[in-house]
C-alpha cells in the first residue's frame, strides 16, 4: 500500500485566461490576468473575503470569510472528457466561471490542496481544492446547447473529479495566455481513517 | 490499497493558548486570542502577508506573499511524544512559538492540508499543513534545557512529524483555553505518482 508520495513539480501550460466583470459567474476570454492578493480585480469572485454560501453549511449562510475561491483552474483535458461523456461538441472554460485553462498537466481535478502553481512572470496561485461540480453550472451549460434540458443535471455527475480546482493568489504578478507554469506538489500522506 | 478516504469531522480541545508579542518567536501563554484576518494581533507571525525565506526556495529571499503561515498549531501528546524521544523532562509549546495548543487529536501533525478548525466560539482556521521542524526551535530548546545543546539538532530529527500544523484565520473570532474545536477533514484521495 501506497502511504506517502514525495514532493515534485510538474509543469503546465496556459492555454486560456478568463475574467467574469459582470453580474454572472460567467466569464470572457482575456490574454492577461492581473493577479493581486485579491484575486482578480473586477472578477466577480474576487476579494480578500467573502459571504459564506451553501458550500459552507457548517457557517450561518452569509457569514464573512477569507476567500480561499479567487480563482477557477481548469483542464482542457478534462473539459474535453466531460463534453465526450455528456456528449456535446464542446465544454467552454468560460461557461463554468474558469479563470485559467491549463493544458499539460495530468489529472488536475485530483492535484492536492496546497499544491503551488508558480507562473513564469513571477504571480503564484496556492491550491484550496477541488471544486464541486454545481447545478449553477449545470445550468449554463443547457442554456448554450439547444434541446439539451439534461445538461443541467448531467453536468454535476459528469464532472466530478474533472471539474478543476479552486484558489487564492499567494505572489501578486500577470499571468498571460502562452505562459509555462510549475507545479510544486508536496509530500502526500493519508490521514488515517 | 486504500486510495480514497472520505470527508469526516473529529474533535479536540483546546489545552493551552499563546503569543509571540516580542522580537522572538518565542510565545507567551494568554487566556484567549482574538483571531482576525491577519491573524492574531501583535504576533510575531501576523501578517495578511510577509517575506518569503528559505521555506520557499522557488521565491527571491523577501519576496511579499500572503501569510499562510499565521497560527501554529500544536498537539500535547505530540509534544510528550518528542520529550520522551528526546530524553527531556517536557517540551512547552511556547518554546517552539506555538499559538495554540490541542488536545484530544489523534497524529495531529498529519492532518491534510485545507482541514477546517472551527472553535466552539466560531474562529475558525483554515490548515496550510504540516510545520517542519527547524534549528532555531531546536535551539531555542537547548537554551531551556542545561547541558544539552545536542538538542539543537536532536529536536529536527525527534519532532518530524510532530512539530503540529500551520495556517490561516478563515473566520475571525475569540478561541479561548478550554474551548473544543471540531475538526473537518476533507475527502482524501493521492495524487498519483
């Protein structure tokens, strides 16, 4: 049995940026993202804090909390493995809320918490997580595939463990589509059951 | 080969609270820490952020990041556990510069990295992970201890694995001594190899 995994880094590439400016989760296609401890200034899920939502059952719904969410990481890989599965021609980043899509890089849904993504300008994004697969999500992603009601469901189970990652910026710079990023994972150990 | 173990929440309590007021990391026992976004007020470790240092290589030396390193956290039957192994009477939590100690956590030291520390009065932190040991607790130890200054060196090999968890208030709020803690562990599963 397989009880620790040393530390290593793998590398990636950013083959996407994505910004939501507007009211919705929705994001656009950008070529650079400006990076602060905030997150990414005018993203709709930026902020040093936020109110705390269904995620957090354990806290009164609304209360503040540090945003460990300021930014969604994604696989096109994996993009690419959900739309087969669900059948569709395609999965867009920005439909979901991804900020960053990254190609290259194994797995993503499965990296561990503090895993550090080291950029080549310099900016660092530190790992909350896994990101669990929404209805919200669900939901755009019917809205853009005509006739395709299930989606909104289907979505949910197909994405899990492909869905990306979530987390907070932890060195401030701009990241630009094209750049290379390193993938600092830690020693893994299980804590016993 | 156990590959997969689910989210779970356990408990613990808190034995013991402490601060770093001075220049030292050295803390000093108190009977409650007010817990804010930067972590505790006055610390030495508080920050929303602080200079990189030899614990992150990949950074120039002083390079600003956000502080996830704001509260230590560390277990007392851990702490017997490298006593013994060390052939010292007790090790207090405060010579190593811890901020808050528990009792009643099995192998605290191993919790994963993003485990949630929510106190009976709300506070909550958020876990980094695992606090490597380093010389300067090992000498701050020697320095208790007359006629030891093998524990220098001796505490960094005693305390691996043991030398408790760092991390970052997610909730702000008041932890006081005798307080419980719940524990949430986060569904766990390795990245492969």
């Amino acid at each position: 049995m397989v009880d620790r995994i040393e530390a290593r880094t793998i590398a990636g590439t950013v083959e996407g940026l994505f910004q939501a400016l507007g009211d919705s989760f929705v994001s656009a296609p950008t070529s650079e993202l400006a990076l602060t401890y905030a997150g990414i200034p005018g993203d709709k899920h930026s902020g040093l804090t936020r109110p705390s939502n269904s995620r957090e059952p354990w806290y009164p719904r609304g209360t503040p909390m540090r945003n460990e969410r300021q930014v969604s990481i994604l696989s096109t890989t994996e993009l690419a493995e959900v739309a087969e599965s669900l059948r569709i021609e395609r999965l867009a980043p920005e439909w979901i809320g991804g900020n960053i899509a990254l190609f290259g890089v194994p797995s993503l849904s499965l990296l561990p918490p503090r895993t550090l993504m080291i950029f080549s300008r310099g900016a660092a994004i530190r790992i909350d997580g896994d990101n669990g697969p929404c209805r919200k999500s669900g939901k755009a992603i019917a809205d853009r595939v005509p006739g395709r009601p299930d989606l909104e469901f289907g979505f949910v189970q197909a994405a899990l463990g492909k869905r990306g990652l979530v987390g907070w910026v932890e060195r401030e710079g701009a990241v630009r589509v094209g750049d290379s990023v390193k993938i600092r994972i830690w020693q893994q150990a299980l804590y016993p059951a």
